[in-house]
C-alpha cells in the first residue's frame, strides 16, 4: 500500500485536532477532571502537597514510593553498565 496524499492529509488533519482537544483539556483541565470525577472516573491529582502539612502515614508512603524508583533507576544503571 502506498502512502498518497490523503494518508497524508487525515495524518495532518488528526495530528491538527489532537493538538487542539490536549490544549483545550489543558486550559480546563480542573473542571474537565472534576466532570469526570463525579461521572465515577478516577482521575489522579497531580497536585504536589506540601510536606509540612503532609501526615506521617503519607509521608512513609512517599519515602517508599521514593526508595522503589531509587532502586529501579539503579538497578536500570548497574545493567546498562553490565552490557556496555
């Protein structure tokens, strides 16, 4: 199958309006996830809190979730060392 024009054409075209739904969601994404929210779709907040008010329960978690990544990244860069 050769690619013509119109492959090229709905690409541009789709490309076009993804670009405009993201920047859409983006300038009303709080009222878009609070709609989705009440619609029983979990939407995760993204909002970052601030330690100090943060409980020590939250505060393990975070530590944890920390921890896992560390040793993730760490274990990504013994192996890509392994294998240079």
């Amino acid at each position: 199958m050769n690619i013509n024009s119109n492959h090229v054409i709905g690409f541009v075209a789709g490309a076009a309006v993804m670009a405009g739904g993201f920047y859409l969601y983006k300038k009303n994404q709080v009222h878009v996830d609070k709609w989705l929210r009440q619609q029983g779709i979990n939407i995760p907040s993204h909002s970052t809190a601030d330690p100090a008010t943060m409980s020590l329960e939250e505060l393990v978690t975070q530590k944890e979730n920390f921890e896992d990544i560390i040793a993730e990244r760490e274990m990504a860069a013994d192996s890509d060392q392994e294998n240079s």
